[in-house]
C-alpha cells in the first residue's frame, strides 16, 4: 500500500508559479545573494538527517550566504516545497529579523531548542505543520522527487508583527521592500 497515493497523485503539484520567489512583492529583486549549503549542492538531494520528524532528525540544515545590498535592514528566509499536491507550496519554515551583519545559519538553528530560545533577533513563524520552527522535507511516498527551495530576501526595512507571522503575513509585509534575493534547490524523495 505504501507509496500507491503518492503515485496517484503524481501530477498534482503546487507548482514553482506560486513560490514567494515568484511573487510580485519579491519577483522584481535581483538574485544577487548567494545562498549555499555545506550540506548538499545546489540541486542535489538533502540528507536524511535534515528530513522531517517520521523520517528523518528535523534538524534545520547549515546555510551561509554572500552579496547582501548595503541598503539592507534585515533578511527573511522562507522553505517552500513547490511539489506538494496542493494548490500552494507546503512552506518547512518561515524565519523574519536576521540581522544584515549575519552570513549564516548553523546547522539545528531553526530546529528544537535552538528555535525555541533565539539568542539574537531571530523569529519564526509558522510553517504549514502549524509549527514555529523548521519542519524537514517528509513528501509523500511514491509521488516522486520534491524540490526544497529555500530563498533568502534582504529588505531596506525591518518587520514587525503583533503576533506569530505566517508566510502570508510575511509576504506582505515584504511588498515595496525587497532589494535582492537568494535561492537554493535541495531535493527529497520517499
């Protein structure tokens, strides 16, 4: 029985179109951020290590990036698996007020305790589990490949939120402010 759904579903994708890397509050930004992993490729598979909870440890991969504008005030990273068969992208984390001095992520930083006590200005918001913290790559058996896309946008002005944002309220929020932007694909499949 295992993966018989996934394969019934394989052509229902949300579809690349509805990333917020497409949307028209971050689409006009040039990808001039450089975003990479020590984990995996750019387009190569994520380890099992960084898949979600039932599959793999959930723990939030390392990320560094270069070629953040001058003019930034503060970086938002955004995980969406455009695959999902549902009609937008399952969004794995949402994380607002990174500080334009930082260049990285450590690894398990958007996971467990880490997410629970930021030591810096860090938030997350929540991801389609409901969650405030990074839910790894878990996609259906049996439906094929997904791609993990984690963008990282610099805005000229800081965020602000009267409670726990979702990628939605992030979004826009982000609308007339997004000066550059960075992507990176990681694969998964089950």
């Amino acid at each position: 029985m295992s993966g018989i759904f996934g394969r019934m579903l394989r052509r229902v994708r949300a579809g690349e179109k509805h990333l917020t890397w497409n949307d028209p509050s971050a689409s006009d930004a040039p990808a001039s951020i450089a975003l990479v992993s020590p984990t995996f490729e750019p387009g190569g598979f994520i380890p099992l290590r960084h898949a979600g909870k039932g599959v793999g440890e959930n723990v939030s991969p390392a990320l560094s990036w270069s070629g953040v504008p001058r003019e930034t005030e503060e970086l938002v990273l955004i995980v969406e698996d455009p695959d999902a068969p549902l009609p937008r992208p399952f969004v794995h984390a949402v994380v607002t007020g990174i500080l334009p001095a930082m260049t990285a992520l450590a690894e398990g930083r958007l996971s467990g305790a880490l997410a629970a006590a930021p030591a810096d200005d860090l938030a997350l918001g929540k991801n389609t589990f409901g969650k405030t913290s990074y839910g790894g790559p878990r996609p259906v058996p049996g439906h094929g490949p997904h791609t993990y896309v984690f963008q990282l946008f610099a805005l000229d002005r800081r965020l602000s939120f009267a409670a726990v944002p979702s990628r939605r309220d992030v979004v826009r929020q982000m609308r007339g402010s997004v000066v550059a932007r960075g992507r990176l694909d990681g694969l998964y499949e089950r």
